[in-house]
C-alpha cells in the first residue's frame, strides 16, 4: 500500500515540532490509523495533515509539563555568610 501525507511547513511551526520530526509524526499518524481498523487508514492514503492532528501531541506535551512542574521541589539556595561576619567556611585552624 502507498500512503502520500503531506504537511504544511507553517503547521510544523506552528505547533513547535522541528522538521526532521516530520516523517516520525506522520507514521505516528499511520501507526494510530493502522490499530484504529482499516477505514482510518484508508483515509491516509492522500491526506493532508490538519490543525486537529496536533492535538494529542500538544495534549501530551502538556501533560508531561504538569507532571515536572508537580515533580519541582522549592529548594532554598545556599547563602554564603558576608565577608564581614566572623564565620569561616572550610577546615579550622590550628589556635597557636
């Protein structure tokens, strides 16, 4: 069977997916349409991509962003003490 999917470069862009992705996102397409039966891969033989056919990628893309945002602990940075306070950071040293 031969599939001809074409892509427009402005939907690539538009969504943030890099050109070289474009051949992965359309056999992602094929792979989807493939365990969906055969009437949706039927459709595939000459198709031209749409807005729509982004949406479980985006849909994933924001999923995987609140799961590492809700993965992200606050943690306090290590604050050096001022040059001008009597604690000394590192080995101590002998008292003579």
């Amino acid at each position: 069977m031969l599939f001809s999917i074409e892509i427009d470069l402005q939907l690539l862009f538009r969504n943030r997916v890099p050109i070289q992705d474009g051949p992965t996102f359309c056999l992602d397409l094929l792979t989807a349409a493939c365990v969906a039966g055969p009437g949706f891969l039927e459709k595939l033989r000459n198709y031209r991509v749409l807005d729509a056919d982004f949406r479980p990628l985006l849909m994933a893309r924001e999923k995987r962003a609140m799961e590492k945002a809700a993965k992200k602990i606050p943690h306090k940075p290590v604050r050096k003490p001022l040059y001008t306070s009597n604690i000394r950071l590192g080995a101590a040293e002998p008292k003579e």
